[in-house]
C-alpha cells in the first residue's frame, strides 16, 4: 500500500464520515458503500470495482461488510492527510 492509498474495512451498517478529502477518490473493494455529499442531494452507491470522487465532505454507509480504499488527490502529501480526515472528530 503506498502512501498515497489507504485501505478500510467496514462492518455492516457501519457509518464514517470523511472531512478534508476534497478530491479524493473512494473506490468499493468489496461489498457495498452508500456515499452521501455534504450539501448535494445526489447520492451514490459504489459496487466492487466501482469509485467515486469526494467533495468537501462525505459520509460512507456500508451495506454489508465492506472494504473501501481511499486515494489522495494529487499533489497530497503524505498519508497524514488521510490519518487527519478520518480520525477527526465529527
């Protein structure tokens, strides 16, 4: 995994919002994800093999159990921008 990708897993039902990950792209490994923009009426659902790019910010839904990669947007630094986005406190 570079540092430029992170991968997660996600339990049935589990909810995790993404803050800070503008342009980022949430890919579906596995399972299926429910991806609800901030302040955009237009959600998607991601099947395996599937992604989509982020805005501001996001909430991921996982249907069943779940794995989802997230790729920083280019010119990102290091994978600290990913450590801050998910870890952050809603």
């Amino acid at each position: 995994m570079s540092a430029q990708r992170v991968v997660l897993q996600l339990q049935r039902d589990a909810l995790l919002p993404l803050r800070g990950l503008h342009g980022a792209t949430i890919c579906c490994l596995e399972g299926a994800l429910w991806v609800t923009h901030d302040a955009d009426p237009n959600d998607v659902v991601l099947q395996p093999g599937q992604a989509c790019a982020l805005g501001r910010g996001a909430t991921v839904q996982a249907f069943e159990a779940s794995r989802m990669s997230l790729e920083a947007p280019q010119g990102a630094g290091h994978q600290s921008w990913v450590s801050r986005a998910v870890l952050r406190p809603a």
